[in-house]
C-alpha cells in the first residue's frame, strides 16, 4: 500500500508542479505575484470540459488535444489581460500589480460560474485513462502516471526555456536583479508578455489536465491558489526546479500524512513552508557592497 | 599590532565566490589621522569600508577596534561602538524631508528608538537644526530626499553620519557627483570637524587634488590588494602607483 | 496627503465633517444602516493596522487577518472557556492578537520583502486551520455563538457610535505612535534598513515592534467584530479578511496615513450596495479595482490628497 | 443556466407583481448564492420562489402576499449573520429561511434569537442548532445530519453480509458529527462489526487518492462517506481507478443534485446513498406531481432534494402563519409546535418543541440506472421515519448540559 500512496504522492506532486511552474515563471521574470493563477488554472479546466464534447470525445487524441487547445485559450486571455491591464501598471508598487491580478480572480469566478453555473461539472475522461493496472489485486490507477508523463514533459520543455531563451536568461541571472534585462538590451516588455502568456498556458493545461481526475467548479481557484503559493515559496520563487521538489515534497508528505499522521494533513504543509522559510532565514544576509 | 591603531585589519578576505574582492589585507589606522583609500574602480576600496563596517557576511581574517575584534559584529553593533559611514551610492529615508532624515539619525543616535516622547524629538530637532547648519543644508530642510542634488545628499549622509559623533567616520566617495569647488568645500569642512573633535577620518576619494589635501595618509589598492601606503607625497612621487593609478583611472 | 501627518485647521475640518456625516448617517440611516457603518468602521480599524505595517513598516503581510481572529477568537475563547464576564474578556482579544503578532512577528521579520510576506501567509493559515480544526476548543468551523448577545444588546444605531469613538481613540493613538521617535524609527527602517543599520538600529527589532502595534490594532477590530456578531468564525483568521484589507489599503493608496480609513470606507460600502444592484458583482467589483488601479496608481488618497491642496488645505509637504 | 434564473425570475414578478401591492408578509431569504453552497442554495431558492408564486396567485397568506427578500451569504457565516441581521432590523421581515452551510446556520440562529424571528432551517442541518445553540425560535424542516448518519447507520446494519465498515469524511463539524453517530449507531445495532478508524480529509480536498488508498488498505465490505458536493464527486470518481467499487461499497450522500451532477460517471452499482427529499422515491402524490411539473416549466430539470425542502418549508409557513391567524413570532412557533403538517417531502409531520426538530424522513437507497430519467437515481429505497433517528429529550438535554 506504501507504494500506491507513493504514486499517489507523486501524482499530486507532479499536478502541483504542473501548477506552480507558471506561476514561479511568472514571478521569476516579472516579480509579479500573480493572485490569478488559480482563476486561469480553474478555466483551462472548463474550457477542456466545453472543448472535449466538440474534438472526439472518449478518444485519448482528442482529450490532449482538447487540453492542449483550453491552455491556449487561456494563454490568450493571460495575454490579453497582461497587454490590457498589468502592463499599465509594471512601474509603479508591486503592491497594485498583485491588486489588479486579485481584481481578475474576482472578474474569472463570476465569468465562469455565469457561463457553466455553480454545479460541478463531469469532464469525460476517456476510458482508457480512468483505468487502472491491477497487479495481485492491488489497483495502480492509470491517470497519475498520465499526469506524470505531462508533467514531464513540461519539466523537458522548462529546462529547454531555461537553457535556450532570453526569459531563461533572466530567470538564471538571479532573482532579484531587475535591472539584468535592461542590461541585456532585450525588449522587457515582449519578455514579459511572452512569460505571462506561456505561465498562462501552463495553468491552462494544468487545469486541463486534472480536470477529468477531480471535480471541477467554479471555486477551484482559491483552492489551488494558496497551494500553489506554498509549492513555489518552498522551491524558492522563480526557481523551477525548485518549484519541482517543492511540489514533490509537498505531494509525498500529504499522502504519507494520511496514513502516519492523519490529523495533521491540513497543517502540515504550511508547516513544511514556515520550517523551509525560517532555514532560509538564519543565514545572515549581505548589506550592499558600495 | 601597533598598539595606539584606532582600527587594524589582519589578513582580512572576502571572496564572492570565485571572484577574490579582498586579499589578505593588512591595515593600520592611527587614532586621529585622516587617512585616503584610493586605487582604480574594482580594487576593492568600497568592499574594505563595507567590511569595515560589517555590512558583508563571511569576512575572513580579523579587525579589532578600540582593541576589540569586530570582523563578526552587525552593522548596527559597530555603529555604536563608534563606527560612522556613508555609502558611496548615498543612502538616506527617500519619503522623508531633509530635516526627518536628521532627526531620525539623532533619535536612532540617541539609543531610544522606541521612545514616545516628545521631549526626545525636540531634543532630536534642536540636534539636527544645528546639523542642518553644519552640513549648510538649512535652506533644503523642508525638502524631501528625492528633490535633493546628489551633492546635497552627500552632505545630509555626511549630517546624518555624524548623528553619533563616531570615533572612526567613514566616507565612501563622499564627493562623488560634486563641482570641484563643492569637494573641496565639503571635505575641508570634513577634515575641519574631525580635527575639532580628534575623530578619524577613513574615506575613499578618486580626485587626487582632494586626497592630497586633505589626507595624511595614503593607501592604494589595487585588485583586492595594497599596493603602498604612505604619506600623500609619497604615494605621489611612487612610479608604480603613479603606473597603476593613472593607468586604471580614467 | 503624507506618511508625517500634519493636521492643518482645513484637514481638523475636513475630519470633523466627516465624522458628523457619519453620525447623522447613523442616527437618521435606520438600523440597517447603522450596521453597515459599524462594520465599515471596524474594518476602517482592521485596514488601518495594516496600513501602519505596510506603510509605515514598508512590509506587506498577506496573513494580517490572523490577528483579526486571535483577537476576536482571544476574546471569545475567554469569556466561554475561561467564563470570564464578557466585559473583562474584551482586553484579552488585543492582548492574544499582540502575542500573536510577537510570535509570527519574530519568525517573519527574518525574512525580506515577498519571502516575509508569504511567511505571514503560512503563519495565518496555520492560525485559520488550527481554529477550523481544534473542535473540541474553538469549536471548529461552526465557531462559536450565543456567548454574549450580539453588541452587548445594544441598539444598532448606539454601536455604530461606540464603534466610532473606539476608531478615533485607535487612531489617535496611531497618529501618536506614528508622530514619536519610535514612529520615525519605524519609517526609518522601512524606507532604508541599511541606512538604519548604519545608523545603529537594529533593523529586526524595529520590526517586530510594528509588528506587535499592527497585531494589537487588528486585535481590537476583531475583538469588535466579534461583539458586533455575537459569535466568532474561523473565517475572520481566513484569506478572505486579508485580501479585503490589502485590497483596502492599497486602493486607499499607500504611504498615507489616511490609507487604510479611506479604502475600507470606499471598499465596504461599494460591497455593500453592489450585490443589491447587479448579480454579476463579482465581475463589477473586478473591473472597478482595475479601473482604480490603472487610473490612480497612486490610490484614492492621492486624489483627496489633490483635492486638500486645490481646497488650500495644506501646505507643501 | 442564465435562462434559468430569468424566468425564474421573471414568473416571480408576474404572478407576485400583483399582490405585492398589498403590503407584504416578508421573508427574509438568506442563503449562499456564492461560495461553496451555491450549488444546492440555487435549488432550495427555486423551490421556495415557486411556493411563493403559488400561494400569492391564490391570495396569499392570511390575505397578505408573501415576498421574498433574498440576501447572499457568499457562504461565510460572517456575511450570512450580517445579511440577516440588516434583514431583521431594516426589512421588518416576519422569517427567516434559506440557510445553507451548518456555521452560516449557526449565525443566523442567533439573530432570529436576537429579534425574535423565527427561522426555518432548508438546507443547512448541523445538530448544533438543535443541541448547544438551540433557542426557541429555531425549527429545523429536514432530518439534520446527524438523524441522516444513523439512517444510513441503520441501513448498513441490515446489510449481514457485511462485517467490515472503513468510515471517512471531511474534517470539519459536519464530517465529525456524522461520522461519530454513524459509528455510535453501528456499533449498538451490530455490536460484532469491525469498524475501522474514521479517516478525515480536507474540505475541498482534491486528490481522494490517499485517502481511498488507506480506506481500502483494511479490505472494508463498505466505506461509509460523510462528504459531499465537489469532494464526493472526486471520491466516486477517483475511487473507481482504485477499486473502490470492485472491492466494496460505498455509503454516502446521494441528494438529487450530486446524482445530477455524476450522471454517467455514477458506477453502475455498489454505491448507496442517503437523501432528504429524493421526488423519484417519495410517495408519488398528485401534489408532487404537480409540483414536479410546474418546477420543470421554470427551470425545465427535476426538482432536487434542497427545492423540495425549499417548497415545503414555505407551504409549512404558510399553514402554521394561517393556523395562528397572524405572522407574529411566538403565535407562529407554537403552530409549528402544535399542529402537523403535509408536505412533498412526508405527510402528517410535527415539530418537536423539546429541540425545534421537526420529525422528517430520511431515505437510503441503491444507485439505479432507469432510463426514463437522464441521471442516475436510486432502487430498493427505504424510508427512516424521523422519530426513530432522533435522540431521545434526555440524550439532547445531557449534551446540552455537557456542552455548558
């Protein structure tokens, strides 16, 4: 059983990276902390639920692809939104950016729950991945290792942007230089977008992903918002591979949780960010050098 | 170690990671004597100073003040024990005027921050409205940081700095930015009070007009080393610094 | 409009109107009314404490209602566990959000910027899940009620005053917290600690201190709230009371002592009559925070700070 | 879904439009329009509307039209205490009804206590209200949950083929309270039966995974599941790939909107559920039928177990305001404590007034696939009459005291 409670912990932290890579890139590149990411990971999850119907429903082609195209709608509406209303603002108190993301966590809810009500909503799943391998009679249910395998492909595809692109370039140059762009001699602004968008996607595609997996209504953003949070402070904000750990440690301790220490399951990870926040702390920081 | 040195370093380094920005510094300071660290961008004068002052993690080696190891203590601590600096890029409270800043320098001076009573900041006024005259800065006094030339914000750190009235005052380019009659003007003024008070003076300067005319004492670094130290006529008449100098400034 | 608050006889004015529109609203608005404003008040109280954190401190909290609810839930948790006459109960509230805020304080003043700013996060919904989950003392998230009857009995239109009065001393007390050599060691540390530092303070302590005022101030809305509601939630330690005050502060427009005051004003009330007009409010009250945002990146207060000057009401800052 | 609520609306206006003209008997309708109740509070809304057109379209309540003031709790009990108390102190409203979520309940309660109003309990049913936190005022319409646990404790034990029972549930009051009546009553019916820890989860845990996993690691012929809504769909759902229901049961809450909701993701079997009002398995009178059709014109789906409840609460008030010849409070309540009443949900109920309870049916079934609906019902559904699932005066009297 140990062991099916692993995959399940995996599992979980696989979705939770799924969810806090875009959320970390975001922060990374841009310092914004972005409120909205629970409301576009919630609507890349009814966006799939209204796409799946349309693109072959119950066929496995079809569920990706219906995924793949809710995360792209939601990259469009992240764009719009950052072209629209956040860019307005880069210069002026972090403090109004988060203001105007929280503004758009308000605008996503009631939207969604106007157009797909406030019941929750089935996303047919193919069959083929509700199923599960039945090794002597214990049940390894099919879906995890799925989100496993899209997680790692985003895992490849985040290490290829890091490498290779100029928002990759940011990320590595440190997290609290934000002058490093400038520097660059990169258009900031094309930087941010570009980095908004994609950290858009990835909430879309997460949303997507988990959709057929659990129940999908119209308050899943607050639940996935703080979660999130926790996952990329506890990899250290910006740091996707970070992210990464965090997110598995987060899944394997709450699924171990359950069968060890039951009671504490709400706490425990809000625990696991204070111990890792205060560790960060009692390394004596530098003043400035000059 | 000469025992009426104010402040000596002994084989003090601090590296950042591969990059070695202090090399095993050995350096004296007299009680009293206004010493000028100068060397070309990068040697790590400014680097020296935050050291100094305790401002930078992982400082190897050890500095004794007043014949006590600091090379551990936080910033805060050795200001009180009389260390006093200015920051080469200045630093001061930006939503404050001219007068607040000086006023929370003399409150913070007092050693009762967390006080509520007026008394304490009329005392505090009273003590920066005469700064205010020292600095010559009486007329900006209602201005906020932000409004202020670079040269006036020089001299309000230097204001600000004095709050203490440290035994060792260390000023890191506080000339940066002026006319030339501004520097000369502002560190005579320097040199003046500290002369007055029998404190001592550590402070980075690039014009060597200023340096030979206000300090007794010379160092020169150069890539996180010293290369002489002497008398200002000295150091001038040195090839090698002349070489070194000349050559890495601009 | 400025962090060093300077009352000229124009702005003595400009606060006495404003507290007499209150009252009258209160006396001639009808008991709903007089909720509304009570509430409104409290919150008023609850923004303000936050704004001397974030303001005054430059430190952003993204758990500040955790003080909220030690303070309603110290109150509370007296009068029923410890059977203390609700009256002597009410000074526990503040005293329990104070210690609160010295614990989460001391472990968050470690940090700089975001990083303390998600530890106080963590910090608040640990505080939310041990109230949640504690049953058998909190009593969970059905929290607890009819210990005392809502407002003392008090008519609605009487609490609204008292509410008013406990804000004015509150603020008061804050202009003369803000106003002395610990205020200005506060603003110092907030705007440059490494100048502080080089100064001799020790940033951390300055810290935490502000962090404790903040608790103490939010203790006492929440101790309020929870005499307002006769009973005492979970909710009142939740994201929800966070986000509602950062939001107030913000669109309030910070670095003004007014801040927190004028948003909750503005907020509340906008909250309060938007659901009656449209049953799409939550998309109203989303594009009317980015309109305010967008347009008056500096908040409201910079336009009443505008409007004093035009009005002669101040001088130059 | 937006249709929905317009015409719901708009017949509202046209048939009260009328008689709102009179001065109205108002009802102050307080009830999670958002946040987590929004789902179920929506239904029970629907059903009170349409209450409220009936009666108004044949003269209203002692002459009077009823209105409906309705307020959103956002589910927050903070905000549902202030909705009502502004209702009670502005609105003059002569009820209190529409509450959803077991703390938003308790918040009201104690403004009905505060102004005297009586309050109706539709939705939400924590034991709370009856026990610690009941006042005179208050009159809980539907089997709390506590009575729902035992009837699903009572059905399980009929089951003799089964020996082992793993309970779970959501870790708040609610899951709490269910969980330990359930196994109480489990345990005085079937002494032998071994009964596992409770595991509790999050509320609006999404990952059922683990908790499954280490419900199903004690081979348990049965999960009992005190959870609902979103949680309870993730259960089902996830539980499938983990062999939940090849290798056991599954005891739960099965209200008409979860079945809606699950459509064909339900299991074909092995999944019981628990129901306040499901019109499939009520007896099928000419009331309901009519009831059911008329629902279907406004909100063309079927009327959930929450619209029943909203419907018949407002009937019950119209009949006990009747009875006492006036809408003021204490004439109201003793109505309610006096006489009985018929409704969709049972006929012949009585109100006790020892705890306000009100001694309502609960009723446990199979899921059943019959194709003349396009959801999932249930089979072999038993009826639990309210008397035998409530606790004696004394027990409620002991609890009271313990709780002081």
């Amino acid at each position: 059983m140990i062991w099916v409670q692993l995959v399940n912990g995996l599992m979980e932290g696989m979705m939770l990276f799924l969810i806090a890579s875009g959320l970390t890139l975001i922060f990374g590149v841009s310092r914004i902390v972005n409120f909205a990411h629970g409301s576009l990971y919630m609507l890349g999850a009814f966006l799939t639920y209204a796409l799946v119907p349309l693109i072959g429903p119950g066929s496995v082609a079809g569920f990706f692809a219906s995924v793949l195209l809710a995360g792209l709608l939601t990259a469009a509406i992240g764009t719009a939104f950052e072209m629209l209303a956040l860019r307005r603002i880069y210069g002026s108190d972090p403090l109004m950016q988060l203001i105007i993301t929280v503004a758009l966590v308000f605008i996503i809810r009631d939207v969604v729950r106007w157009i797909w009500g406030a019941n929750s909503v089935m996303v047919p799943a193919p069959d083929a991945l509700m199923g599960a391998f039945i090794i002597n009679d214990t049940y390894y249910p099919v879906f995890p290792f799925v989100i496993f395998g899209a997680g790692l492909v985003v895992v490849l595809a985040m290490i290829g942007i890091i490498r290779f692109t100029r928002a990759g370039i940011i990320l590595r140059a440190g997290t609290d230089d934000r002058g490093m762009a400038a520097l660059l001699g990169v258009n900031e602004r094309l930087i941010f977008t570009g980095v908004f968008a994609s950290g858009s996607f990835l909430a879309g595609i997460a949303g997507g992903m988990a959709a057929p997996y659990g129940d999908v209504n119209y308050l899943l953003d607050t639940t996935v918002i703080v979660t999130a949070f926790i996952v990329c402070v506890i990899g250290g904000l910006g740091n996707l591979y970070g992210a990464l750990a965090g997110a598995m440690l987060v899944g394997v301790t709450k699924a171990m949780g359950v069968l060890f220490f039951p009671r504490l399951s709400m706490v425990l990870i809000f625990l696991i960010m204070a111990v890792v926040l205060i560790a960060r702390s009692l390394g004596r920081q530098g003043g400035p050098a000059r | 170690m000469t025992t009426d040195a104010l402040l000596s370093a002994r084989k003090v380094r601090k590296a950042y990671g591969s990059f070695v920005a202090l090399n095993n510094i050995d350096f004296d300071l007299p009680r009293g004597e206004r010493h000028a660290l100068i060397g070309p961008n990068g040697a790590g004068k400014s680097t020296l100073v935050a050291c100094i002052a305790g401002q930078l993690p992982g400082v190897e080696g050890s500095i004794m003040f007043k014949g006590r190891e600091v090379a551990r203590l936080m910033p805060a601590e050795l200001a009180q024990r009389g260390i006093g600096r200015t920051f080469q890029i200045s630093r001061a409270f930006l939503q404050m005027s001219v007068l607040e800043n000086l006023i929370s320098a003399n409150v913070i001076a007092s050693g009762r921050w967390f006080s509520l009573s007026k008394s304490l900041l009329c005392e505090a006024s009273d003590k920066a409205g005469e700064m205010l005259s020292t600095v010559g800065l009486t007329d900006r006094a209602q201005s906020t940081v932000a409004d202020l030339s670079l040269g006036d914000r020089k001299r309000l750190e230097f204001g600000m700095a004095l709050a203490r009235d440290p035994d060792l005052l260390l000023l890191d380019e506080p000339t940066a930015g002026m006319s030339i009659k501004e520097r000369h003007h502002l560190m005579e003024l320097v040199a003046q009070r500290v002369d007055e008070t029998g404190k001592t003076l550590l402070f980075v300067e690039h014009d060597i007009d200023v340096v030979l005319k206000i300090a007794q004492r010379v160092t020169v670094m150069v890539r996180g080393g010293i290369l002489a130290t002497g008398a200002p006529a000295e150091i001038a008449a040195n090839e090698q610094v002349q070489a070194v100098y000349l050559g890495g400034h601009h | 409009m400025s962090l060093s608050l300077r009352m000229s006889p124009g702005r003595w004015a400009a606060l006495a109107a404003a507290v007499v529109a209150v009252e009258l609203a209160n006396r001639i608005g009808g008991p709903g009314m007089s909720l509304v404003l009570a509430e409104m008040l409290i919150l008023a109280l609850f923004a303000s404490s936050l704004n001397l954190l974030m303001s005054y401190g430059h430190m952003v909290s993204f758990g500040h209602s955790a003080f909220f609810g030690l303070g309603a839930y110290g109150f509370t948790l007296m009068v029923t566990k410890a059977g203390l006459p609700v009256e002597a109960a009410l000074v526990f509230g503040p005293i329990t959000a104070a210690l609160g805020g010295l614990v989460f304080g001391a472990l968050c003043v470690r940090l700089t910027e975001i990083y303390c700013a998600m530890l106080t996060l963590a910090c608040a919904q640990i505080t939310f899940t041990v109230l949640f989950q504690w049953y058998d003392f909190t009593g969970g998230d059905t929290g607890i009620t009819g210990f005392m009857p809502a407002r003392f009995g008090m008519t609605e239109a009487n609490f609204a005053t008292l509410t008013l009065v406990v804000l004015g001393i509150c603020l008061a007390a804050m202009a003369r917290i803000v106003g002395s050599p610990l205020g200005l060691s506060i603003r110092s540390v907030g705007q440059d600690r490494w100048r502080a530092e080089a100064l001799g303070l020790a940033p951390r302590r300055v810290q935490l201190a502000v962090f404790v005022i903040a608790a103490f101030f939010a203790g006492i809305a929440g101790t309020l709230f929870a005499v307002s509601q006769g009973a005492a939630f979970p909710d009142y330690a939740g994201l929800g009371f966070t986000l509602d005050a950062l939001i107030m502060v913000v669109i309030g427009g910070l670095l003004s002592f007014w801040s927190g005051v004028i948003g909750a004003v503005i907020f509340s009330q906008l909250r309060h009559w938007g659901p009656l007009v449209t049953d799409h409010w939550g998309l109203a009250l989303g594009i009317i925070l980015m309109i305010i945002v967008i347009a008056l990146p500096h908040g409201l207060a910079s336009v009443a700070g505008k409007l004093s000057r035009l009005l002669g009401w101040e001088g130059r800052k | 879904m937006i249709t929905r609520i317009l015409t719901g609306v708009s017949v509202l206006a046209l048939t009260a439009g009328a008689a709102l003209a009179a001065d109205a008997i108002k009802v102050g309708y307080v009830t999670g329009l958002t946040g987590a109740c929004a789902p179920i509070s929506e239904d029970g809304l629907n059903g009170s509307k349409l209450a409220v057109e009936m009666l108004n379209a044949s003269g209203g309540v002692l002459g009077q039209p009823l209105e409906l003031v309705i307020r959103d709790s956002q589910t927050k009990p903070e905000e549902g205490g202030k909705q009502a108390r502004e209702l009670a102190a502005a609105e003059g409203i002569s009820l209190l009804t529409g509450v959803c979520s077991s703390s938003v309940l308790l918040a009201v309660t104690e403004v009905a206590k505060e102004f005297k109003i009586p309050h109706l309990a539709i939705i939400g049913s924590t034991q709370k209200a009856n026990i610690e936190a009941y006042n005179p005022y208050f009159i809980q319409t539907q089997a709390n949950a506590t009575m729902e646990a035992l009837a699903a404790a009572e059905y399980v034990a009929k089951k003799s083929e089964w020996t082992k029972i793993a309970p779970m549930g959501f870790d708040y009051e609610w899951g709490h309270t269910s969980v330990d009546a359930f196994v109480g009553r489990l345990k005085e019916l079937r002494p032998e039966m071994e009964i596992a820890d409770p595991i509790f989860m999050k509320v609006g845990e999404q990952n059922m995974g683990p908790y499954v996993t280490a419900a199903l690691s004690t081979n348990p012929d049965a999960v009992y599941a005190a959870v609902f809504g979103g949680g309870l769909v993730s259960l089902i759902k996830q539980g499938q790939s983990f062999g939940l229901f090849a290798k056991s049961n599954l005891v739960t809450l099965l209200t008409v909107d979860t079945l809606q909701s699950m459509g064909n993701a339900m299991p074909k079997e092995r999944v019981f559920g628990v129901a306040r009002a499901p019109f499939f398995a009520l007896e099928q009178t000419p009331e309901l039928a009519a009831f059911i059709e008329a629902y279907q014109a406004v909100y063309n789906e079927y009327p959930t177990d929450w619209a029943i409840n909203g419907y018949d609460s407002m009937m019950w008030y119209a009949a006990a305001a009747t009875a006492a010849g006036t809408t003021e409070s204490d004439a109201v309540i003793a109505a309610f404590q006096t006489g009985s009443f018929d409704g969709l949900k049972a006929k012949g109920l009585t109100v006790r007034a020892f705890d306000g309870q009100m001694n309502a049916p609960a009723y446990v079934g199979e899921v059943n696939f019959d194709p003349s609906f396009p959801f999932p019902t249930m089979k072999n559904v038993e009826k639990f009459a309210g008397e035998a699932l409530m606790f004696s005066e004394e027990t409620i009297q002991a609890m009271r005291d313990a709780a002081k």
